[in-house]
C-alpha cells in the first residue's frame, strides 16, 4: 500500500517537523515538505491570521477605519469614475456579495459613499466613492502604508523583497488561473 506523510500532533518546530511526520496507511504517497519548504509553509500561515489583524487595529485606530472598509474605499479610490457595480466591488475585495452590500450600506451612512441603482441595466446597484470618501482615503492610505511597512517590510532584507514578490506573484497567478478555471467548470 502506498504511504502518506502528514505532521502529528500540532505544532511542531521548524527542524523537528520531519522528524514528528507519520505514515498513515492506504494514502497515496506525497512526498514530505523539506525542512525550508516547511519553515516557509508555516512563516506563510502564521502572517496570513496574525498581518489583517494588525493592520486592521492600525487602521481603526488611525482613522476609524477597519481594513474591509479601507479595501472597498481603495478599490472604489482607483475604479474609473470612482465607481464600481457591487458584485465587481464584492469580487475585488473578496467579501462576499451580502458582506459587501453590508459594508457599503455602513459606509454610504457615514457619508463615503453612495449607492444606486445601475443605469446601465437598473438591476445591479453601483457604489460610488464621495468627496468625502476620497479625503478618507487619501488621510487612510499613510496609515496603512506605515502599517505595512512596519509590521511587514520592515522584517525583510530589501534584497530578498524583489525574489520574493517574484515568487510569491507567480504562485497568485496560479491560485488565481486555478479558482477561475474551478468557477467556469
């Protein structure tokens, strides 16, 4: 019977983890993570819980903003006419389309943004940034850019930045092509 690799028992350290690895009978063979495959993983996974935390907790308390609103404000910021059918918006910030019309109804009663109904079919509803959305933007945009610089880049050797986002942008493009293709079929 072909054989499995998995990690048992939780947590274990970066250098132990092959070492705690047990074979569970009747599952195919995967080949283990290496040693650095693994710290990389689990560096991955640990940033990925703790980072929109952080810089959430910046942002609300730098301009009263959480990182949802400060993301669908951003994207509404660069949308031409500063305006976006909310299931583009629900797309681009990755919220769900109930999240997003919850989002922008919050956002349009502090009067940054207004919601209507879409001349182009007057079925969807389109948002669209207000004068006083783009100033909330542009007071948010060096708060987060401090934010992310601090908790993030501040940590890594400029050097290693250009390989990195090289790597990383390459595995994006392919989760991405591979969910595309998964909502078509």
């Amino acid at each position: 019977m072909d054989e499995d690799y998995v990690v048992a028992g939780g947590f274990c350290g970066y250098t132990s983890c092959l070492a705690k690895q047990v074979k569970i009978v009747g599952v195919a063979t995967v080949e283990p993570l290496s040693a650095n495959e693994e710290a990389l993983w689990r560096a991955e996974m640990r940033i990925l819980k703790i980072l929109p935390r952080l810089l959430d907790i910046d942002l609300i308390r730098g301009v009263g903003l959480t990182a949802s609103e400060y993301t669908t404000i951003m994207h509404l910021s660069e949308a031409p006419n500063r305006q976006l059918r909310m299931a583009d918006l629900a797309s681009a910030t990755d919220l769900s389309a109930s999240r997003t019309t919850r989002l922008v109804d919050d956002l349009q009663s502090r009067g940054l943004v207004t919601k209507t109904t879409s001349a182009a079919d007057a079925r969807g509803n389109v948002a669209k940034l207000t004068p006083r959305g783009m100033a909330t933007m542009r007071s948010a945009w060096p708060v987060h850019l401090a934010s992310v610089r601090r908790h993030y880049f501040d940590h890594i050797d400029a050097g290693d930045v250009a390989r990195a986002a090289k790597a990383l942008s390459e595995v994006a493009a392919r989760l991405e092509d591979t969910t595309e293709a998964r909502v078509r079929r």
